[in-house]
C-alpha cells in the first residue's frame, strides 16, 4: 500500500501599509489567509490478504503446509531433518524400526513386541517380574521365582528347590532338584515322592509310565526282548555276541575276547596264547609270540622288548600302568577288574562308591560328575552314563548326567542353527547348521571332559584350504525340495555358487529357477 502524502506550506503576504486617506478609498482589512491543518493525506489503497491459512494440525514452513508431529524434513519445529535410517514420530526424531521391532521410545531404540517383558504386546506393557512373555503375552511359568535378587526355577535350581533356599546335598548326597524336591541322580520325583525311574515299573523313566505285565524296566526303558535275545539282569542282550553275556546270561569272556556265536575267542588280530588274547607287538609277556617275555621294566613295541617304564610302573598294551591302583590291568597287565569293583594294591575289591571311585570303569568319578558309578537305580550299564556321553533323545535317562533329560538337554538334542548368516564364513557356524552343537577345550578335565566339536575348518578332501567364499553357504532350503533334516539351516557346498537361482549371499547361481530341488549340483 502507497501513502501520499501532501505537505502544507504556509504562503504569507507582505502588504504596504494601507493609506487611509491617499485615494480616499475605504481602506480593507488584512488578508487572514487559509491555516493548513498538517494533517497527511493517507492513500488506503488495495490492501494485500497474503497465503490462505494452512489446514488443521499444519504449520507453515518454508516449503509449504507441513505436518511437524511427522514430517521427517521438518520434524517438531520447520527446517528440523532427520538423520537416514529414522523418522518423525511425535514431532522427534526416532529410529525407523524394522520388521517386528516397534520404537517405545526407549532406550533400547528398538524392541521386538513379541518377546520383550517391559513392552509385551505392546508399548509400556511390562510383564511380572517372574512372568516370560512369548508371543505378545506374559505368561507365568510355574517354578518361577525370585530368589536373592535373581529369578530362578524353582523345578531344577539346586540351590532354590521348591521354594527359595531349600538346597540339594549335589556333593556327598548326589542329589538334584526334581520337579521341586531334592532327589537322587537315579530318583524323579511322581507325585511328590523320589521314585527310582530307571527299575521301577511303574514309573519307568518318567512318571505314570507303566510296563506291561511281560515287559521290564531297563534304564528307564520298558522293554519286551526281541527274538534271539533273552532278559540278562533287567536287560534284553543277543548271548550270541555279548561277551558279557555269551551263551548265556553272565557268562563274560576273558580279557581281549571277543564273543562270536555264543563261542568266547580272540579276535583274528590277537594270537591265542593259553587262555589268553594278546597283542605279540605290544604285550610284553609275549613280545613277538606266546611265552616270549620282556624282561622287568621292558616294554614290547613293535614285537620286540625296549627298556622304557620307569619303576613302579608296568607295560601293558604298550603303555605303563601302575598296576597298584590300575583297574584295567590291577596286579598285572591280564587282570581287568570287573564291574563294581576297583584296583587296591594290585588286587580287584569291592568297590565302594564315593567322590573319587570310577567303580564302573567309564574314566569318570563322582567329583569328575559322574552320576552313575554302580549297577542298580541307574541300570544295569553305569558305564555308559557320565559326563562324556551324548544325550539320547526319548530314552527317560539323563545319560551326560547334566541333570536335563531327553529333550530337555537343548545343547545335545535340540537345534542351534537359528539365524545363522548364510556367509558366515566361520565353519563352527557350519557345524551348528550340521547339529553339532556341543564344543569343548581340548584339554578339558572333570565334568567339563565330555564329547564335542574342538576345531573346525573349511578345506578340501586333500586338506588344502577352502578359499572360494562362494563355493559355501548355510541355507534354510535349496529350491522347494531340499529341506533340513533337522532345525533350520543345512550346509550347501559347490563347486560353483552355493545358491540356488533365488537365494543370495552368494549367489544368485544365474541358473533357472524351475527344478532346482531336482539337481543334484551342490
């Protein structure tokens, strides 16, 4: 708008002085003049109305209306930006959250609704402190608890059996939390009761399993004896192989022999020297052949006698024993002493279970883990029950002697290939997605000495060093028809891309997509 404006001037006019008398004319008065206010004189003009107004919830910006509670370029105040991989939520800034994940404002930035206990199902949804939430629900577990500042399981802590600070004898007693009450390594506990699972009929390796009335309980195990085998000591055996039981129930066979049709004999490696099975290139009562003795503190190798143990100690298989204290060769190298028993000064006794007897001869004692060392309430096999042992699934025995049975024992029975990288190129990865899944130290001694993966290497069949990344991958399928066997990934290998036509990180393999389950080019 333009205002004129217009300045007033003041004219004023100088006039002679009136001669009253010099034309005799009637003498006029001053001129007064006009006075100017001063005041301007103001032009209104058009007058301009500017942009229209922006709509509800909008605030003009620079670029335009902008919604500032989520527009990523002007975010809670105009010209704000945010940063690439977030958004406007709320007029702030916060992470763009992937997938599952939601933004509850944490931290943590991002969370998975699913599985998180202070956001289950949703935002600030926050699940008891001994509730677990899975799958967008709090659900509370039974056993769970708060013991001492930390949520345990009162089912299996030793510590907290059955309610806070009830503890299991786990050293002298051998005891274990069972379901909530301290029984026995070889005990369950039914209906509130230790119940001896592996024998007892009834409750045959778990609770309520009742044998039939032709059927025993061995190991936890109902068992009815196949054809060309019969029951030995609560087992079924086939007597014309078990050189425990050859030919019969309790018929062993001597030390180095073998059972073969009913018929105790040395292996055709062995020479038959008496009644004994020796090896003549390592035994040192017959180096070389039957009767051909080494002299004291000789050992046989290779078929002949070499001065080698020191004293004190005896060659046997090769190898020196203390023959005081060996149970595989107690007095002498011939002398194995048999179940539920141990070598004392060269002489197989009675065992007497305790931390450290290995009366069942498995290399392991009871302070090693070990939590079955007799024949009895754990079977009629201790020796096959020790911390060394893999967990067989659905037998009702707790065999690596970790106090977790059949499928609960997830590092030997269950799967550890979830979310594996399909080029990862570290081979553990690789055997996770194979099942093995246990790992250990080679130099592992006690409880920790079981089975298990030391070292893994990518390589060729000649031992050279596996360097084609792309010859690798670890798949939850190739094409539509190869499938793990087992959890969720399998190992690919080739020669060529390791994919198949869809599937990336390597590949894809630039091959059609049709029939890839069919070929055979992994």
């Amino acid at each position: 708008m333009r205002a004129l404006l217009f300045s007033s001037i003041f004219l004023a006019v100088a006039c002679g002085t009136p001669n009253p008398t010099g034309d005799g004319g009637t003498p006029k008065p001053m001129d007064s003049g006009v006075a100017d206010s001063g005041t301007p004189y103001v032009d209104a003009g058009p007058v301009d109305a500017g942009p229209p107004p922006c709509p509800s919830g909008e605030t003009r910006c620079a670029d335009g209306c902008r919604n500032l509670r989520n527009d990523g370029m002007n975010c809670g105040m105009c010209g704000t930006l945010c940063q690439a991989g977030s958004i406007c939520s709320n007029g702030e800034c916060r992470p763009n959250c992937m997938g599952n994940l939601v933004d509850c404002g944490g931290p943590p930035l991002c969370v998975d609704p699913r599985s998180d206990n202070t956001h289950c199902g949703r935002c600030g949804n926050a699940c008891a402190v001994t509730d677990i939430c899975d799958a967008g629900n709090c659900w509370n577990v039974p056993g769970r608890a708060a013991c001492g500042g930390m949520i345990v399981d009162t089912n299996t802590d030793n510590a907290n059996c059955g309610t806070c600070g009830e503890t299991c004898d786990t050293a002298d007693g051998g005891e274990r939390c069972s379901r909530g009450l301290c029984c026995t390594l070889q005990q369950l506990n039914c209906g509130g009761q230790c119940i001896e699972a592996f024998t007892d009929r009834n409750n045959c390796g778990g609770c309520g399993r009742v044998c039939g009335s032709s059927q025993v309980c061995s190991n936890g195990v109902c068992m009815n004896c196949a054809a060309g085998s019969q029951q030995c000591n609560d087992r079924c055996v086939v007597t014309t192989n078990d050189r425990n039981n050859c030919g019969g129930c309790n018929i062993q066979c001597g030390f180095g022999q073998e059972c073969v049709n009913s018929m105790c004999r040395c292996p055709t490696t062995l020479l038959t020297c008496g009644t004994e099975c020796v090896d003549r290139y390592t035994n040192a009562a017959h180096c070389g052949g039957c009767g051909m003795a080494c002299q004291v503190g000789q050992i046989c190798t290779a078929g002949a006698c070499q001065n080698a143990c020191p004293a004190g100690t005896t060659q046997c298989l090769n190898r020196c024993v203390d023959a005081q204290v060996t149970n595989t060769a107690c007095g002498n190298c011939n002398t194995v002493c048999g179940a539920g028993q141990e070598c004392v000064s060269g002489t197989c006794t009675t065992c007497t279970p305790g931390p450290t007897s290995d009366c069942d001869h498995d290399g392991y004692t009871q302070a090693d883990g070990d939590c079955c060392d007799t024949p009895g309430a754990c079977g009629a096999q201790p020796e096959l029950l020790n911390p060394g042992a893999f967990e067989v699934p659905n037998n009702g025995i707790d065999d690596n002697c970790n106090g977790l049975i059949d499928q609960l024992d997830v590092l030997d029975v269950g799967p550890c290939d979830q979310g594996i990288p399909s080029n990862s190129p570290d081979p553990i990865d690789a055997a996770k997605a194979m099942e093995i899944c246990r790992t250990v130290d080679a130099g592992a001694t006690g409880a920790d000495r079981t089975w298990g993966l030391i070292s893994a290497q990518w390589q060729h069949a000649n031992g050279q060093p596996l360097t084609f990344a792309n010859g690798k991958s670890i798949r939850p399928n190739y094409g539509t028809g190869w499938l793990p066997q087992r959890g969720s990934s399998m190992v690919v290998i080739s020669s060529g891309m390791a994919s198949d036509a869809t599937q990336l990180n390597p590949g894809p393999n630039g091959g059609p997509a049709i029939n890839q389950s069919l070929t055979h080019n992994t």
